[in-house]
C-alpha cells in the first residue's frame, strides 16, 4: 500500500520529476527528516543517488541541488500562502524543508560530483 500526495502535482520538466525523485528517494534530506519518508538512519544515500543517475539518461541531472533547492523554496512559500489563508497546521512543514535546503547546500560538491560521474 502506498499513499501519493498530489498537492503540488502539475506539469513539468522530466529533470524536475527525477530531481524531485532524488530528493525523496535517495534521500537528499537532513537527518532529522529520514522518518518523513520512512528511511532509516544507515540508508546508503549516496550510492542510491549514483544508482538513480546510471538509470537516467537526462544530460541534466547534474541541476538536481538547485532544482530541489528551488523546490523546496516554492513548497514553504506554499506552505506560508496556506496559513496566510487560515491553515495554520501546515506552517510546522517549513522548518522540515530548510533542514533539508541546509543539507543539500552544505553537501552541494560531493551531490555535484556524484551527479558529473
């Protein structure tokens, strides 16, 4: 069983599919976010990444950090939009999304390198 959020679903670039998949399911996420997507600690993230970018023939995957960079920068203004309309509940997501934003940018050279080979 699964379950798919489709909040933010629309059309889009393939590169911005497989940056937000990367994102989700290497993961490219703080620590402290592993149970949001039910990972573990000891995932191997790096390798997974390497695995999703040999499966990819997209020339720009190597834009995966700035556009999940720039994603999570849309997903908290939208966040900020619906408690700024009276939905409060959702405004705890933002501290989420810049722990996450502070780990790509502080591993930004090794995700590159990874992303070039």
């Amino acid at each position: 069983m699964g379950v798919i959020d489709l909040d933010n679903a629309g059309p889009g670039a393939r590169v911005d599919d497989l940056a937000y998949f990367a994102y989700r399911f290497a993961p490219l996420s703080a620590l402290e976010n592993y149970f949001d997507g039910g990972w573990s600690h000891d995932v191997d993230r790096m390798p997974r990444l390497q695995r999703i970018c040999e499966l990819s023939p997209l020339e720009e995957r190597t834009q995966i950090p700035e556009l999940v960079l720039r994603r999570l920068d849309e997903m908290r203004q939208w966040i900020r939009d619906r408690a700024a309309e009276g939905d409060p509940a959702v405004q705890n997501h933002i501290g989420i999304y810049d722990a996450d934003a502070r780990y790509i940018e502080r591993e930004h050279d090794n995700i590159r390198a990874i992303l070039e080979s």
